[in-house]
C-alpha cells in the first residue's frame, strides 16, 4: 500500500504508517471523530 500511496502522492503528503482498525469513532451523523483519533495516538505514544 505504501509504494502505491508513493507513487501517486508527493513525499511530503503521504503517511509514514498505516494502521488498520476494525472501526473508527465516529459521531451520531456519521463523522469521524478526529479528536479521539488524536488522543487514542497520544495514548499508544506514550506506553
């Protein structure tokens, strides 16, 4: 996946990790909760 993501994106857009999650948090309408994206990080930093 990341060679493909290299290939079509210039170096400083594409993501140096990729993980992939059952589900993402999202709200009652359906849109992602980026701020607990950003704290379940943090939190995986940390430890």
């Amino acid at each position: 996946i990341q060679g493909l993501v290299r290939e079509r994106m210039s170096a400083h857009a594409y993501p140096r990790e990729i993980e992939f999650v059952d589900a993402l948090p999202k709200t009652p309408s359906g849109k992602i909760q980026r701020f607990m994206l950003r704290k379940q990080a943090e939190e995986e930093a940390k430890s």
